[in-house]
C-alpha cells in the first residue's frame, strides 16, 4: 500500500468564508499530487456553510470528499477516490 | 506525516437535509403559530378592558410584556432557523462575486418575493394596520452611498447584522468584534450627523413618497402583482431544474428554501404583531448612547442625533402610541429591537448547543480581528446613513418597494464586490 501524506489545515472559528477560500486554494495548490494519489487534504472547521459547500466545489475538480463531525468541528477529508 | 489510505467503501457521507430537519423546521411553524395564538387570545380580553378603562401608562404596561415575549419569540425562531440553513445576507452577495454563485441569491429572492406575498395580502386584508412600515422614509440619492458602504462592511465582518447576532450566539468571535464594530460605528455616525442629515437632506426626492406605489399614485397591488408574476414562472422553471435545493454534510441542516418561507412568515408575524418587520440598527446607536452618556455626559448632551425621536407610531393591536429613538432611554426602539436582538442570539446558541457545535475559538489571525471590526464599524456608519440595514431594507422595504430600499440595494452591490476585493487580497490570503 502507497503512503498517502495527509497534510491537515485548522480553520475552525475563523472569519466566514475563510474554511472555503483555504480549502479551494489549498485544493488548487496540491491538485497534481491529490490526483496522482500521494497526497489527501484534512480541513478541520466549524464553519457549517463552507461544509455544505467544499463537496460539490472538488467533486467538480474530480476529487472525493469525506465529511465527518468529532465534536464540535467538521472534519472534510479531501482524495482522489 | 504517514497518512491512513481511505476506506474503501466510504465516498460521501451525505447527511440529506429533509428527514429531521424539515420535521424540526415544520414542527417550529405550529409553534410559532401556536404561541401567537395564545398570546393574542391572551392579550385580547386583559388588553381591551384595560382599555375601556385605562389609558396611557397602563396600555403600555399591558403593551410591553406583549412586545417583549413577541420580540423574544420571533427572535429566537428567527436565529434557530438562520443557524441551521446557513442563511447569511452576506454570503448572498459576496458568493456572487467570489465564486460565481447565484443559489443564495435566489433564495433571497424566494424570500423577498413570498414577502411581497404576505404583506400585500395582509394590507388587503387590513391585518397589516400601518403601511408602509414606521423608520420608513422618503428615498434619498444619497441612500447608495450608505448600501455601497455597507456593502463592503458586511464581507469584511463575515456576516451582516443579523449573521453575525446569530454566529455570535454559536460563539463565534469575529462576530462579536463586528458587533462592537457596529456599536463604534453608530458612534461615530452620531459625530457626523448633522453633516449626514443635510447632506441625506438636499438628496431626498418625491417627498413624501414612500413606496413606488405611492410615487405612481397607483395601487399597491398593482406592483406587487407586476413582481409576483415576472418571478413565480421563473421559481417554476428553477424547481424544475431543482435548483432550489442544495446538498448538506453538516448535522441538523435545514434547506434554505424552507428557511426562507418560515423568515417570511416571521416577517409578517412581526408586521402583525409588533407593527413593523424585524429592524435591528437603531438598537446599536442606542448601546453606543448608552455607553457614551455614561462615559461622557457632557459630549452625550450635545449630539442632536441622540436626542432624535424618529419613530412614531400606534401600536397596531393595543393601540399604545409608541415613541422611541436612538437615545440612551429605554423606549419604544429598545421594546422593539431588543427582545428581537436577544432571541436571535439565542436562537444561534440554542441551535448550536443542541447540536454540540458551541464553541469559542481565539486563536485567529489578527487580521481577521481587524476585518471585522472595521466591517462592523463601516455597517454601524452606514445603516444610519441609509436609514436602515440590509434586512430591514431587503426584508422589509423592498416586499413593499420602499424606494430608499431600492436604492439602498443598488449600493449594497457594488459595496460587496468591492468588498469581496478587499476581502480576498487583504484579510485571507
């Protein structure tokens, strides 16, 4: 199995829409290593607009997006699935 | 950093927005409905043989516990709901520009529209006893100005007024820097008043007139009419496409269409019940009138914009004249605005407790702070400015095409372009 780096932003409590603009920049940044595979992106935000929007917004890039809430923030798992 | 390959199996966890929370949404409406219901059928024998028999003080003795529980409630469906749909006046423009996105903005047209709806069948039909609404005033050329500013005051505090009551309320600090902001800058709007006021002055037109229909000389519905057909083929044709509704990820979401309709609903529950729809500014000036008279009595004294008495108006069910401004008194503007201004906040914190996402963080980037405080400041200025803010005005003037609303719109805009600019090149980079 390939090691896949994660690489984790924390953007929780930040100033609206600062977890979308971080996550498509950041998306937009890694694009060649998320879609060769080595490389999946962990956003940590409390932010429940940007939440509900960052899926459609990679799914349109060709990436897959786990959302999962721990507590009181949404963790978004971005990957080329 | 070694990281865990995903899960086969696992692609997205969807959490479809209908089974709970329209339930929980539809479950609020009956009571809402309900607790009015109550309160009038209350408030209706206890305030009627008050009036026969008392009059002046002892109305509003009756009066006030009616506004205040009104206020609160409305306040509090208001924040819940604006909590679990993401609904943000905001995000509606500045999505616009920052990603090219129109959905919010069609929901703030669904919601804008369903209000011309209510309110005009509630004119019709005499539940609506003032119209236009009380704090509305004749339109200004100068109105643009304070929209444009506001416009780019409410991108940089990440919500407008009542997003960030409502954010607030779920803990979140940039919020509530914004709203010290919009205290600081009902302040030093209070500075420049006397300026504003000639200036706001020369540029009024069509005195008198408040609303298109009035400046036509033409009835109501027949506006009303003209914009409810142009947009229900167009709502048809976007329901089709099923663009009305968004996929959700986040727990105890609620379609903003549904939120939508249930704020209109609240709006006219308020026309109704306490006279005008949700309006919420005026109650900054009067924090900062507070603090100031506190702190510098003898400034206080001399500001005329303080002393004001801007609204007037008899209330639509006790018939209690109601008499109140930005001053540092507890008035017919604090009865009003209060109670609304505290529910909303409640309704984000209850929203958020129940679903465990209260949380307060502090460690943000500085220039994060210093976005919304100016945001803040810059709404503060200019709500007083263009008489209004963007709720009342797009939630309350333009379901009844207040002139000043329209304008106030055409600056909002431009305002949050350029404060979309501002944002991106400035503040998150």
């Amino acid at each position: 199995m390939e090691n896949v780096q994660t690489i984790e932003f924390d953007i929780s409590g930040q100033i609206c829409p600062s977890t979308l603009l971080v996550a498509l920049r950041e998306i937009n940044r890694n694009i060649n290593e998320l879609n060769a595979g080595r490389v999946q992106l962990v956003f940590k935000t409390d932010n429940r607009d940007c939440t509900n929007t960052i899926p459609e917004a990679a799914g349109n890039m060709g990436l897959t997006v786990d959302v999962r809430k721990d507590d009181s923030c949404y963790t978004i798992l971005v990957y080329k699935g | 950093m070694q990281g865990r390959p995903p899960e086969t199996g696992n692609s997205l966890t969807r959490h479809k927005a209908p089974a709970t929370s329209v339930t929980g949404a539809l479950l609020c409406l009956p009571t809402i409905l309900n607790a009015f219901k109550l309160i009038c059928l209350y408030c209706q024998p206890v305030l009627e043989f008050e009036i026969r028999i008392f009059t002046g003080r002892d109305q509003l003795m009756a009066t006030t516990p009616f506004m205040l529980l009104c206020g609160t409630l409305l306040g509090l469906a208001a924040g819940f709901i604006m909590h679990r749909s993401d609904f943000c006046l905001a995000g509606m423009f500045r999505d616009l520009f920052l990603f090219r996105s129109a959905f919010k903005l069609r929901i703030l047209l669904l919601l804008i529209i369903t209000s011309t709806i209510l309110f005009e069948i509630a004119r019709l039909t005499g539940l609506i006893r003032i119209y236009p609404f009380p704090l509305l005033s004749s339109p200004s050329l100068a109105a643009p100005l304070g929209g444009m500013l506001f416009g780019i005051g409410m991108v940089l505090a990440g919500g407008c007024v009542v997003g960030s009551l409502y954010k607030t309320g779920t803990g979140s600090v940039p919020s509530l820097v914004a709203l010290a902001g919009l205290v600081a800058g009902s302040a030093i709007f209070a500075e420049i008043a006397p300026w504003w006021s000639s200036v706001n002055g020369a540029a009024i037109f069509l005195k008198g007139k408040i609303t298109l229909a009035e400046a036509l000389g033409i009835n109501p519905s027949v506006p009303a009419g003209v914009a409810v057909a142009a947009a229900l083929p167009c709502f048809v044709l976007i329901c089709r496409r099923g663009g009305w509704v968004r996929p959700t990820y986040t727990e105890g979401a609620l379609q903003p269409w549904l939120a939508a309709l249930l704020l209109a609903l609240i709006g006219l529950i308020s026309a109704i019940a306490i006279g005008m729809p949700m309006g919420i500014t005026t109650s900054y000036a009067k924090a900062a009138a507070m603090v100031e008279a506190a702190l510098c009595p003898a400034h206080y004294e001399s500001l005329k914009f303080f002393q004001a008495m801007p609204l007037q108006y008899t209330h639509p069910l006790t018939g209690t004249l109601l008499r109140g401004g930005p001053g540092k008194e507890l008035d017919a503007v604090a009865l009003v605005q209060f109670p609304l201004i505290l529910g909303i906040i409640a309704g984000g914190a209850l929203s958020a407790s129940l679903l465990g996402e209260f949380s307060i963080r502090l460690k943000l980037p500085p220039r994060q702070y210093l976005s919304a405080a100016v945001g803040g400041i810059l709404m503060g200025l200019a709500s007083r400015m263009g008489a209004g803010c963007n709720v009342w005005h797009l939630l309350g003037g333009l379901p009844i095409m207040a002139l000043q609303s329209v304008l106030f719109l055409v600056g909002l805009l431009p305002g949050a372009w350029l404060g979309t600019r501002l944002l991106t090149r400035f503040v998150i980079r």
